[in-house]
C-alpha cells in the first residue's frame, strides 16, 4: 500500500479496504482469502493506474520512491536443497 501513500496522500488509512471504498471497488464477501485479496488488490492498481498517475514503470519508480526490483540469481544458479 505504500503507492497508495503515494498517490493518495489525503487518506487517513491506506489499508485494501479503505483503498477500494475509497475508488469505489465493491469489496468481495470472500475478503481475506487469498484469491479474493489478490483480485482487489489488482483493482486498486487498475484504478490508480487510470488516475494518470504514471506511465511507465520509470514513473512509477519516481513518483513512488520505489526502485525496481532487480532479477535476482536463476533457479540453476542457487544451490539445490538435496
């Protein structure tokens, strides 16, 4: 939720329910399973992404303070658990 933070200074709470009463989302009667959260989760990032608040994943980068995550080491590269 910290690209909540980001966009959306103004809210008192940024947690996933807040967010999604506050983009208008209906909130699933499934909330807190897995699936269900993924799927608000997702909607919220739609919404966000529709307010313009970026385009690229550089923007994104800018405005959030959030640095990409590199790639990190290949499955071949990491040692095996047997």
């Amino acid at each position: 939720m910290r690209l909540a933070r980001t966009c959306l200074p103004e809210l008192a709470s940024h947690s996933l329910d807040h967010l999604a009463r506050h983009l208008q989302l209906q909130i699933p009667r499934d909330r807190h399973r897995a699936l269900a959260d993924v799927r608000l989760t997702l909607a919220v990032l739609q919404r966000l992404i529709n307010r313009g608040h970026w385009s690229t994943l550089m923007d994104l980068e800018r405005i959030a303070l959030m640095p990409a995550k590199k790639p990190g080491p290949s499955v071949a590269d990491q040692p095996g658990l047997f």
